[in-house]
C-alpha cells in the first residue's frame, strides 16, 4: 500500500516495481504469520481490499484509451456512435428515422 504513495520516478525503479510473483509471495509469507498470530482473517480482507484498489487506479486507463463512461474521459468527450439523451428524445418526439 506504501507503493502508491512512493513518487512515479521511484515506482518505475527495478526493486520498487516488484512482478506480481513475488508480490504474491510476500503476501502468503505475511498472511501465514498473521494466521499464526490469529489474525489471518483481518489480514487477508485487507489484502482483499488493497486488491480492489490498486485495481482501480487511474493508471491504466491513460494506458488503454478512452473509457465508455463519457464522465470518466478528458473534457468528458463521448465515444463515436454512443446514444445520447438528446437523440433519445428527439426519436421519441419524432419518431424513429
């Protein structure tokens, strides 16, 4: 969790940016010291919910585009071919053409 807070120069550091083996490796190691001092449990939803998000960090969508959420895009700019609200309420007003 201390690695987001890290500066970008230091992430993209060899021994900072670690492969998700030994990241996994590290977390199996802590997880069974923590089932051994009975707190298994709290340590693995923790985990849990680093997972989820680390997951849903910005990072990636600079990486893969635009997102199909228009709000979620620079200056809110929509995909090519998305049904807006005022096509959709100009087709039922007038009908379907």
């Amino acid at each position: 969790m201390l690695y987001l807070l890290l500066p970008e120069r230091v992430r993209a550091h060899r021994l900072v940016a670690m492969g998700w083996p030994v990241r996994l490796g590290v977390f199996l190691l802590l997880w069974l010291y923590f089932v051994y001092i009975e707190w298994g449990a709290v340590f693995f939803i923790c985990g849990l919910l680093y997972l989820l998000v680390s997951s849903m960090r910005g990072d990636s969508q600079r990486r893969s585009g635009p997102n199909a959420c228009s709000v979620f895009n620079r200056n809110c700019e929509r995909l090519d071919g998305t049904f807006t609200a005022e096509e959709f309420d100009r087709s039922l007003r007038s009908g379907f053409s």
